[in-house]
C-alpha cells in the first residue's frame, strides 16, 4: 500500500504512543488476564535481522544495543519463541532435533517507534547428544557470555509448560545472581499443548515454584507476545520493575 513520508511519521508516532501505553497499562493494571496473541497491532517489529553468530568468545559481536538473550534447555523452543516475537516464521532456525542452536546468535530487532534491541539466540543447555567437549565448549562460551556481556539487560528463562523448572534453570538462575543488574523473565513454553482449562492453573503452579510471574507463551497461537514485549519494553526503559 502506497503511503506518503506524513503518512509514516504519523503511524510511527501512533505506533510509539501505543507502545507507551502499552507498558503503561501494564505497570498501573499489570493484571491483564492474559493475551491471546490476537494483538498483532501492538508492538509491533520494524525490523529484525541477523546480524552475527558466535561459535567462540571472540567471535562476539560488538556490544551496541540493549540486548535481551533468550535461554533454556534444548528443545525448549527459544527460537521460536524469538520468531514469534519478531512475527517472522524462520528468523532463527527452529527444528524438532534437539541441539539446533549450536551459536550464539544476534539479531537486530526494531520496534515501530520504539526501542531497538539485539536479541540473542543461545544454544540449548542439557542436550545429552553432544560429544562431552562441545558441551563443554558450549557451557563456557554461554557462562563467558552471561558473565561478560556488559549490554545485557535481561535473560529470558524458557521452560516448557509442561516439564516446569528443573536442576539446570536453578543453576542458571544462581550463576545469575553474580549480575543482579540482569533481569531473570521466566516464560513457560508451548502453552497450546495443555488442554485449556489446565493452562491458568499450570501457570499459577509454575510462578510458585519459581517465585515470580511466569508468562505462558505458545508460537503456534502468539499468546504471551504482547506480555513478554510489555516487559522487554520496560526493562529497556531502564525502569525497575517487580516480577510479580
Ligand atoms: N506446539 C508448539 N510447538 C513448539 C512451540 N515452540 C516450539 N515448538 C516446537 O518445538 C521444537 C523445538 O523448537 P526450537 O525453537 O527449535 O527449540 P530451541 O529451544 O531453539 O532448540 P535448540 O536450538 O535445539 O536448543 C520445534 O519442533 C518447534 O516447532 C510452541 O509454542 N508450541
Ligand atoms: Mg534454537
């Protein structure tokens, strides 16, 4: 559709005060049932692109942007769930073999008047396929990663609905606590494969056990999108924000 230059500034700066109110809704009310994925006009991604992938630490890009890394067992669905984020089908590469993810990948994502973000793709933790060495090799650029990355504001923990939070997220929540500067989001993965009426309760189960607000998300229906911006918005803002 053909729009003019005004067209654009005028949609751009509709889209930033719909992204403002976004956040704002959710900091004042922050107790929106849920989303149904049904949003699509919130948030929403100007661009993502790749823009690097890392086998070793010195293959890491240079930090520019506020940088959000998406992390959690193989399988989990990170990068899927980054797609889902970014509303592009095959961004980052997603597969039913375990161990897909075998960088660290960054990408560049921009929002429609707001932010823009680098995104970070990690490989998957607790695939037992791989030889001991390249787990290990994996374990330390992850480790050197969470520990040096000076942009990084925020990991989001993903762990899948229906397996809840085992001995590896403890451990990657505690290795995070030598950064309180970094937030901990936890998402609970592929929410559509729960019957609806044990979604809710299961949620309420799994902020429990974790002791603060889990979001369900699902990349096969978008649920949980508009939630997880909404934080990643705040947390870019530079904003305190509870978990609760
Ligand atoms: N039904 C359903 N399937 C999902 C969802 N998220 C991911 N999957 C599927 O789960 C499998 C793994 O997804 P990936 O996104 O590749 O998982 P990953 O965590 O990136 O995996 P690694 O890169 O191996 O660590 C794929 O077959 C996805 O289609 C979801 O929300 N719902
Ligand atoms: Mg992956």
């Amino acid at each position: 559709m053909a729009s003019t230059p005004k067209d654009r500034a005028k949609q751009h700066a509709k889209n930033a005060a719909r992204n403002a109110a976004a956040v704002n809704a959710s900091k004042n009310a922050g107790k929106r049932a849920s989303d149904s994925g049904d949003a699509k006009n919130e948030f929403r991604v100007q661009s993502a692109e790749f823009s690097a992938g890392a086998a070793a630490g010195n293959q890491i890009p240079e930090a520019r942007h506020v940088e959000i890394a998406f992390a959690g067992r193989s399988n989990v669905g990170k990068s899927s769930l980054l797609n889902m984020m970014v509303q592009r089908k095959s961004l980052a590469r997603t597969s039913r073999t375990p161990g897909r993810t075998r960088q660290i990948n960054f990408f560049d994502v921009s929002l429609v008047g707001g932010p823009t973000f680098v995104f970070v793709d990690l490989p998957g933790y607790g695939y037992a396929k791989v030889s001991k060495t390249e787990a290990r090799d994996w374990k330390v650029l992850l480790e050197d990663y969470l520990q040096g990355r000076t942009t990084l504001r925020a990991v989001v923990i993903l762990v899948d609905a229906r397996r809840g939070l085992e001995q590896e997220e403890l451990d990657l929540i505690e290795f995070l606590q030598t950064r309180p500067e970094i937030q901990i989001v936890m998402c609970a993965t592929k929410l559509d494969k729960l019957p609806l009426a044990a979604q809710k309760p299961r949620l309420q189960e799994l902020s429990k056990d974790a002791a603060v607000k889990v979001i369900g998300t699902s990349a096969e229906s978008g649920g949980g999108r508009v939630e997880l911006w909404k934080r990643l918005v705040w947390i870019a803002s530079g904003e305190d924000q509870s978990s609760s």
